[in-house]
C-alpha cells in the first residue's frame, strides 16, 4: 500500500491564511528589503536610494496584485503558501540588488536593465502565476 494513500490529507489552508501568509507577510518582508536597499545607499552621493523608493511606489501594488495568485490554490500548509507568496517578491528584490551593486554605478545598471531587449517580457513573466491561476479556476468552472 502506498504510503502517501494511507497518510491523513491536511485541510487547504483557509482564505484568510492565504492572504496573511501568501500575500501580506511576503509583501512586509519586501518592504523591508525595500528599506535596506535605500538605507543602503545613505551617504554614497547616488541617486538609487531615491530611484528605489519611487519605484517602490508602483512595485509595491503591483506585487500585491500579483501575490493574488496565491488564493486561487488550495494550499496543504501555510508555509507553501508563505513560499510560493514569497517567490515574486523575492526575485524583484533579487534584480534590483543586482541592478544596485552590478559593476558601474547603480543607475547604469538600471539603465541596462531598463532598455534590455528582453525587459518587456518580465511584466508577462511576473504576471504567470497569476494568469495560470485565474485560468485553472476558469476551466475548474466550466467543467462543473
């Protein structure tokens, strides 16, 4: 017999966990990181810290209406959703840290970044989890 067939199933993880672990407590820890990035570069005369915290301004709500992905799935443990909310969050922080301590200054790196021929595709990339979850609901409907 197999042993995951005998095993208990744990309850999805309800809606209301979802959004604390999946979307609100990842969304802290960016603004943390978000905080350290600025406070990072107090005192080097550049422009980043500032660039971050306007940018903050838009990637802020964009990342909370991406994190919404992670109500769609049934999850089996709060840290799974914690995870999976943490994913998006984690690799924008991860391309600014390298856009601000890349070789160059920091806004060259932005720069490169910015105007990169692939730089479009990141939007569509970012908004994947959220696209497969809305579309796995839409053929869960139909189907029933």
């Amino acid at each position: 017999m197999d042993a995951d067939a005998s095993a208990p199933s744990k309850p999805a993880v309800s809606v209301l966990a979802r959004i604390g672990n999946g979307v609100l407590l990842p969304l802290a820890l960016f603004l943390l990181w978000q905080f350290a990035l600025i406070e990072s570069t107090r005192g080097t005369g550049s422009w980043a810290g500032m660039l971050i915290f306007f940018g903050s301004l838009i990637l802020v709500p964009a990342l909370v209406v991406l994190d919404l992905w992670v109500l769609a799935v049934p999850w089996r443990g709060h840290f799974r959703a914690f995870f999976a909310g943490l994913a998006l969050p984690a690799v924008v922080g991860a391309i600014e840290a390298w856009a601000m301590f890349a070789s160059g200054s920091p806004q060259q790196a932005l720069e490169r970044l910015a105007v990169h021929p692939l730089a479009p595709l990141v939007p569509i990339l970012m908004c994947a989890p959220l696209i497969a979850a809305v579309t796995h609901l839409v053929m869960r409907k139909k189907k029933q």
